[in-house]
C-alpha cells in the first residue's frame, strides 16, 4: 500500500531550541545585524566583506549547535509515512536530525555559489568564504542563499508537493515570509493541516486546521508519536 504523504514547512522557529535565533522574535535585530544590512542583493553590492562575515558567523554557529527533538521526531515519521521537508531555514539540521527528503528553498548555508555562473554550487560546510574566495572560472563567490527580495526559485516545486500532501504540518514560521507563507493554500481539500507555532500567526481562510501554540521541541515529538500511533 502507498504510504500518506506528510509535507513538513519549517520556518526559524524549529530551530530556535537548538540556539539558532529566529530574527522576528529578537526586534527586527538578526544576531545584532539589520536584515537590510546583510540579507540582501543591495546589501551585497553596497558591503561584500560584511555580508560574507555574517554568513561566515552563521556557519561557525551552525557548528556548534545540535538537532533538537522536534528535528528527531520528523526524521522518525519516515517510518510510516512519505515525509517531504520543505524548510525555510538555511540550517543542516533537518539533515542532521535524519530527515532524508528535504527541499531549502532558501539556499543552505553549508554552500556557496559563483556570482557569474549560478550552476557553479560548491559544498563550503562550516567554512569561512571571504573576498577573493573565487569560482573556478574566477567569479567571487557567494552564499547560496536566497536573500529578501530575490526570486525563490524552488517555490514551483514546493507548491506542487504541497499540492500532494494528505498531512501537512506548518512548524516554527509566522506565516508572513512570501511566498513559502501562501504555500498553506496549495493543499488538496482532504488534507488535514497542523500549525506548531507557541505565536499567533495569521490562519484565516485555512479550513481543516489544528492549531498547536506550543514550543516545536515539545509539541512535535508528541504529535509524530499520535500519528505514528494512528495509521
Ligand atoms: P519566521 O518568519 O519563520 O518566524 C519565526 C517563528 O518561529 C515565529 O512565528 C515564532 O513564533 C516561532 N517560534 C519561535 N520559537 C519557537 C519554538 N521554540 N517552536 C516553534 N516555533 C517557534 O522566521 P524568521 O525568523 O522571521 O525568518 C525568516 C527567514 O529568515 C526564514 O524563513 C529563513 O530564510 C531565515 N532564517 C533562517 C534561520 C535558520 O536557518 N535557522 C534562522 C533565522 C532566519
């Protein structure tokens, strides 16, 4: 029999118990820089040096921290169900946390990417880039990171798995981020819907919905148990 597809939207909020700040929840500050300062393409032509220092912190961060619960529990539905994540987060703990179907939609910060052929992807890990770090056909190099304001390429892809999903489960994110935020309405009528979030975020127009207003690292772990208990 085929197996329920579980289409799984993150957002900053499942990693915020692993140590990774969210930047909504800390004044518009974002580990103390201003997102328009570091976060996009303006950012990038105006202060190369600052933009890749902040990337570079994030990654020597992303060193250091750890899976959570919530990251575990999802990695546990594949023992049941076909689980697709769709993240918004730049983090690898999805990934660390054993997950196996992951889609970032915007970018990963364990890559970078040449500025004058995008194809050009280089795995960095936790590695500083700098100015003058170059691709191998001599372009800068750059985070694979879809900064504010640039297209989400993947955003096709995610809504057709959406469009899939029998359970969807929408953990961690305030639903105000576009368009990742209208990926929600892409879901067929028979899917029944799941919204971790300890904030309010906007549902209206969402029918077959459970709202959770829990912390991830305690609410996800018990409601993959009561899925994996009921199917
Ligand atoms: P967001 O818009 O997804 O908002 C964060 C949400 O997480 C809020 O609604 C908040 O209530 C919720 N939250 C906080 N603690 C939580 C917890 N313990 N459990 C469950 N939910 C919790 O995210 P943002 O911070 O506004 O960031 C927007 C974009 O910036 C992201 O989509 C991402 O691209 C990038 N970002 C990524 C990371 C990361 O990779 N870890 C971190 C910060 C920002």
């Amino acid at each position: 029999m085929n197996k329920k597809k579980i289409v799984v939207l993150t957002g900053a909020g499942i990693s915020a118990e692993s140590g990774i700040k969210t930047f909504r929840d800390s004044d518009g500050l974002w580990e103390e820089y201003r997102v328009e300062e570091v976060a996009t393409y303006d950012a990038w032509l105006r202060n190369q040096e600052l933009v890749l220092e902040f990337y570079n912190k994030r990654r020597r961060q992303l060193a250091t921290v750890e899976p959570n619960a919530a990251h575990k529990a999802l990695a546990r539905l594949e023992e049941k169900f076909d689980v697709q994540i769709v993240t918004q987060n730049v983090d690898d703990l999805h990934e660390r946390g054993g997950s196996t179907k992951i889609l970032h939609i915007h970018g990963e910060l364990v890559k970078v990417r040449s500025t004058g052929d995008e194809n050009l992807v280089y795995n960095v890990g936790y590695k500083d880039v700098n100015k003058g770090d170059l691709c191998e056909k001599g372009f800068q190099l750059r985070p694979n990171i879809v900064w504010f304001g640039e297209a989400v390429p993947l955003i096709e892809r995610a809504a057709e798995l959406v469009m899939e999903a029998d359970i969807m489960l929408v953990i961690g994110t305030s639903m105000v981020v576009y368009p990742a935020a209208g990926l929600i309405h892409y879901t067929p009528s028979h899917c029944k819907k799941y919204l971790i979030d300890p904030n309010s975020t906007p549902t209206r127009g969402i029918s077959n919905l459970e709202v959770i207003a829990e912390k991830a690292g305690t609410a996800v772990p018990r409601l993959v148990d009561e899925l994996l208990a009921s199917n």
